[in-house]
C-alpha cells in the first residue's frame, strides 16, 4: 500500500505538510506553521497538526523544501529520532536566523538547526527504506529552495515546493533544462504550488516582473532620495543583493550585524557553491557599511568574513557619514518597541524627514499592509508616511506553472499551497490539462497504486 496525504496546504498558503508513505515507511515533507498572525483563525491550529502527524506514530522523515517558517516552523515539534532534511545553504542561513527568531522564545532552536541532515542537489537519497528522493535545486524567494522527485511504490512524482523562475536562480531556463535532465519520465503526479493563483491581480500592479526589473527601478528610485530606507525581508537576498548593486556610487549601503551575517553567508555560498556573478561584491560598493559599532556580535561577522574565498569587507558607519553622503539602509521593523529602540528606530527618526531627502521603499508581500494580515509593527515603522512599493513576487506566476506542466507532461496534477484549488482545472492557461486535474482536502489519502 503506498499513499499521499496532505495533511494541511490543500487549500490554503503556508502550514504544509505532505506525506508520502509506501510499504509501512513514510516521508514527511515540510512541517510548516500557519502564515504568522493566522493560526488563530486556522481551520487546524498549528498545535494540531503535530498532533495529526506525530500523535500516535513518530517515525518517518522531515524534509524541509526550503527555510521559509510556512515550511520548516514546526522543527521544534518534530520528535527526536525523527531525522530532519535541508539543503546545505539552508542550512547556514538557518544558524544565523533561528537564534535571531528566538531571542525571546522559552525553547530554543539552535541546537535541533545543528542536528539537520542536509542533502544534496541532483543526488538521489534513500531516506527512509522504499521512498527515494531526489531533490532538486530551484529559484524561489528563499536562497537554495528544492523541489523534490520521489519514487515510491513504482511511482514516479514531482513535487514543486515554493518556486519561480524569475529571480537570479531562475534564468536562461534552468528550471526547464534541469527538470528535463534529472527527472525520470514518465511522472504520475505533479504536486504544484499555485500561490499566485490568488493573486495575479498583483502582477503588473503592485509587483514588478522579475528581480532584474526590481534592481533596474530600485536605481531610479535611489537617485531621487538620500537617505533610502527598504523594509525587506532579511532573506529575500536575491532582492536584497538587487539593492545592494543597485546602490548609486557614493552612496553607502547600510545594514545591522544580524543581516550582514546573512548577507555575507549568501555571497559566500551563492557564489563559491552554486557559482553565480549576481552574488559577488559590488566594485562601486566594495565595503558593506554596517550599523552597530562596539557590538560584540562583529566576531561573529569577521568568522563568516574569514571563511570566504572571496571576502567582502565590512566597516561600521558613523552618522556625519550617513548624513553627507546618504544611504540605503536594509530596514526591519521593531517587534518590541516598548522595551527596545532598534537602530532603524533611530535613523528613521533622525533622516526620514530630514529636507523631504527621506523615503520609504517597502518590498514585502503588500497583504502585510492590508486589514487581514496587517503586521502593526511594518505599519508604526511606515508611520503613516508615503512610501514606493518595490517587490517582486517569490512564487511562480500562471504560466511559469503552464510552462512546468508542459515540461513534465504528467500523468495526474495537484494543486496545494493555494486557495484556488478548486479552480485549478478552469483556469484558462491550464485547460489542455484540466482532466487531469485532482483536488484533495487535508488529510484526504490519495492512493497512489491507483494513479
Ligand atoms: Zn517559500
């Protein structure tokens, strides 16, 4: 007997787990909380899902997609004896960003982060006996995200995960030709997250096309203003490393120790592993400037720095610098801001308004600023101020699902990771597959000897 079983992602973004299981043995993958702020009103509450999957078995393996917390949040839940999978850049960026999330959580993560296995790129892996996993490396918002192909029970199915092709990682087709290269064919299911299925009214609107569109507007937009203030998310780095090429010369490019730490890390890997230009230093930016002088976290920053082939320097920057010759500053909200003021606090207080030579450049998912999932922190950081929306979305858009199926020609397509499921198959650009088309509800197995 051999099933999969979404136990929650049919029909909603983020919080997904999918099993696999064959012969007694089973695959888990990913093991993601609620999108924040919605577990309240969740159909199954994040509590519940652990008790659904690890309640009256723990056994199995975890393996995460990618280190977004909708799809690796519940890592603390896991059981121990249970082992965790995720791709090895991942895996840095986690040491750096789950004690940076925990600061003040009762249990702390970092040493599970340690005790993940890792997996490879395009090397089959037997994790548990009768599933084999190949997993694949794709574009997505968060830097070394995969698909997984999985061969089970005589099956053969891909399973997209988060994914785009129109970030850094996503050009010239290397999402086509990979999946063309490494996948066996024929695939009988294809599990494809349809994110943007709900939101293709933002594209064209309040979404620039691609990373490299975002780097050319974000050069026009610092040339207008002096002191440049980006709310973005502190692992978005393919935007990020867009803003930081995109600095105009003389200007300096700014952010705390935390994020230089996640920063230089991704260059260091982008670059030295997965050999891609876009990831190197900038010649007009050669020294990264960075807030927080005299913080004892720079001996964590200089052992990043000293473990690159290719070190890029980092200096901290003083205020009569700031303020003569200007900046763009990776902002992040201040999710304490009755007992802390955060040095983003500060500068925006000194520079914001400073000769109308201030602006706020906001490139997070605009749902953050909306009545549903409005985050109160992003909202008292923008202060009622007027700001220019710069993103690009992390999810693939319709045709670049279109384009996937094409590819793989599968046998049988499942929607998950959207709230469109249902119609999937009425979508115009996927008709010449809408017989295809299975829609499951949480917890619903499908068999896969039937397939
Ligand atoms: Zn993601």
């Amino acid at each position: 007997m051999a099933d999969l079983t979404i136990h929650r992602g049919t029909h909603q973004i983020g919080g997904g787990c999918t099993e696999i299981s064959a012969g007694g043995h089973r695959i888990l993958i990913d093991f993601g909380a609620n999108l924040p702020g919605t577990d309240g009103d969740a159909q199954t509450k994040d509590r519940e899902m652990v008790q659904k999957v690890f309640g009256s078995r723990q056994d199995g393996a975890v393996l995460f997609t990618h280190y977004h917390g909708d799809h690796y949040g519940l890592f603390k839940k896991v059981p121990p004896g249970v082992p965790m999978y995720i791709g090895p850049l991942a895996k840095n960026i986690l040491r750096i960003l789950v004690p940076y999330i925990d600061r003040d959580a009762p249990e702390k993560g970092s040493a599970i982060v340690e005790q993940m296995r890792t997996y490879e790129p395009g090397k089959w892996m037997t994790p548990v006996p009768g599933i084999r996993v190949l997993p694949l490396y794709v574009d997505h918002s968060a830097l070394d995200a995969y698909m997984f192909c999985i061969q089970a029970a005589g099956k053969t199915i891909l399973f997209t995960g988060d994914f785009r092709n129109h970030g850094i990682a996503g050009q010239v087709e290397r999402m086509e030709r990979m999946v063309q290269k490494y996948v066996p064919k024929p695939v009988d299911l294809l599990v494809t997250e349809g994110t943007m299925l709900s939101r293709t009214g933002e594209v064209g609107d309040t979404l620039v096309r691609s990373e490299e569109d975002l780097g050319q507007r974000a050069e026009m937009l610092f040339q207008t203003h002096k002191y440049n203030f980006v709310l973005v998310s502190s692992t978005n780095l393919d935007s990020i490393m867009e803003f930081y090429h995109n600095t105009p010369k003389g200007m300096h490019f700014v952010c705390d120790l935390y994020q230089a730490r996640i920063l230089l890390t991704a260059m260091r890997d982008m670059q030295e592993e997965r050999g891609f230009k876009e990831y190197r230093a900038s010649k007009t930016h050669p020294t990264i400037r960075v807030l927080g002088k005299g913080d004892s976290r720079w001996a964590e920053l200089r052992e990043i720095r000293e473990s690159m082939k290719y070190p890029v320097y980092c200096k901290a920057i003083t205020k009569e610098e700031l303020e003569r010759d200007g900046f763009v500053v990776l902002a992040r909200k201040n999710t304490h801001p009755d007992t802390y003021v955060s040095p983003f606090d500060k500068l925006r207080e000194e520079f914001l308004d400073k000769d109308g030579q201030g602006q706020i450049i906001y490139s997070m998912w605009k749902g953050y600023l909306e009545e549903e999932h409005a985050d109160k922190d992003l909202l008292r950081f923008i202060g009622g101020h007027p700001y220019e929306t710069l993103h690009t979305s992390g999810h693939a858009y319709v045709e670049t699902i279109a384009n996937l199926i094409k590819t793989v020609d599968p046998k049988w397509i499942l929607p998950m990771h959207t709230e469109r499921a249902d119609e999937f198959a009425s979508i115009l650009a996927f008709t010449l597959w809408k017989d295809r088309v299975k829609v499951l509800h949480d917890g619903q197995a499908l068999d896969l000897d039937e397939l």
